[in-house]
C-alpha cells in the first residue's frame, strides 16, 4: 500500500484495508488515522498495525475516555467506555458530600491512569494518587496525571501507597481485573494479545482482587470514605459479598446505556 495522503481514494484503501482485517467500524478508524499520519510512509505503517490486530489506540498513542484525550502506550490496557460510569458516579458521591479541605483520591489498579485523570481534571481541591502494579502502566499513567497534579505509585495494590493515606481515602475506585482466568481466551484478540494479562485475569471467578481489595480497603478509607469497584452483572453479588464481610455498607449502581455496573461499598462514620 502505497499512498498519497488524504483524498478520497486514500481513505476508500484504508476502509477497504481495515474491513478486510475485520474492523467493525472501519471508515471512523480511517478518518482517525489519516488525521494521525503526518505523512504517506507513517499511514502506512499504522494501517498495517492495525490490520495486524494492534488496537487502536496503541497505533494512534491515545484514547478517549470522559472526553479527554489520554496517553495509551503498546502493552497498557486500554481504557473501554463502560468504565466512565464509574467516573461519573465517583463524582456524584463527591459532589454530595459537605466534607471540608481536599478530597483524598485513590485509582487502585489505575493502568493508564484514565479514571485518575478524569477524576483530577474534574473535581476541584484534590489530593490525587494512582497505583499499579506493572512498571509500563506506572511510566503511562504518570504522564496522564501530571497535568492534574496527580502522582503514581507502582506495587500490589496498597502495597504501593504511600502509609500516611491510612485512614484518609475519601474515594477509592478500582477498575481491577475481572475476568475469570478460563475465560481469557475468549476476549477479543486486541485485549487478549496486546494487553497485559495482569490487567485481565481477576482468578477463577474473576473476584479474586476485588476480594483483595475489599478487605484491605477499611484501613485505608476515612468515616465515610467510598469505594468504587467496576464489575460485571452476574459477578456484582459476589463484588457485594465481598464488601460486606469488610464492614462496608453496599449498593450496586446499573447503567443500561453502558452495560456498567458499579459496586460503591461506604465506611461507616
């Protein structure tokens, strides 16, 4: 393929090219690669990757999520348009709360830092941290933090958090992996073959670190302070069970128009 950039014939061969290797919404992904290439050679280059299978996203370099444009870097998970229920209803919370002073922020297995961003970009007064465990999600998500103000950290879970937020989380969200380990080759071949398995496997129901995270999280929340975890319908009980053997007060949020489940566990003041 070897192409003059922009003009109709260009974009026809990009369509045709990307239908052929099965891409659903083949003529939105020509416009954005065309608008990403600074010239012919680099087109074709990115068509061809993602022919290939490479998502999206990691050909252009960016996602975008909550209508900000963040940094996805190749072997990041991408961050999927169901998980912006999340934001929204961490906001909520937050905006109907009359706490005074900053509100302590956490993204608990944060990958790209998409949640974090958003959350920091939106809410004003806030003391913003991010973790993960894999060294590649950390190094990306910290570029997408830095214009918020937000900061990383890398380790298990709150192994990575600074001690002196003990106590002190006024909102805790965790898109944690959810994926029962025997159904991870039955995802899709982007997320399957480009994203971290780490990011994916939640264990052999798929609830094994949102159990994780349920029963630490007490030790980190403040009297009052939530806990958002993104979850599936049919795992949301058990995402429940979990919360409640910790002493949190449990409700489960559905969004319909996203397919988005949210369980919200609160600390007892």
């Amino acid at each position: 393929m070897s192409l003059p950039i922009v003009s109709d014939d260009v974009f026809a061969e990009v369509v045709s090219a990307l239908r052929t290797a099965g891409c659903v919404f083949a003529e939105d992904e020509a416009a954005l690669l065309l608008a990403a290439a600074p010239d012919s050679l680099s087109l074709v280059g990115m068509v061809e990757r993602r022919c290939s299978g490479l998502p999206l996203e990691h050909v252009l370099g960016w996602a975008e999520f909550c209508g900000l444009r963040l940094a996805v870097a190749p072997g990041v998970f991408v961050p999927r348009r169901r998980t912006e229920f999340l934001v929204h209803e961490a906001v909520a919370l937050v905006h109907g709360s009359a706490a005074p002073g900053p509100t302590v922020v956490v993204d608990l297995c944060c990958g790209s830092g998409a949640v974090g961003a958003v959350l920091g970009s939106m809410l004003s007064d806030v003391e913003l941290h991010a973790a993960d465990i894999d060294p590649d999600a950390v190094r990306c998500a910290a570029g997408n933090l830095a214009p918020v103000g937000g900061t990383v950290h890398r380790g298990d879970l709150y192994a990575a958090l600074p001690r002196h937020l003990l106590g002190r989380v006024d909102v805790l969200v965790a898109n944690a992996p959810y994926v029962p380990t025997e159904e991870i080759g039955l995802l899709p071949s982007e997320a399957r073959d480009h994203e971290p398995l780490v990011a994916l496997d939640g264990g052999r129901d798929g609830l094994a670190i949102h159990r994780r995270v349920a029963e630490q999280a007490p030790a980190w929340l403040a009297p009052g302070g939530r806990l958002l975890v993104e979850t599936s319908e049919h795992q949301a009980p058990g995402t429940a069970e979990a919360f409640g053997r910790s002493g949190l007060c449990v409700e489960i949020a559905v969004c319909a128009e996203l397919y988005a489940t949210v369980v919200v566990g609160t600390m007892p003041a």
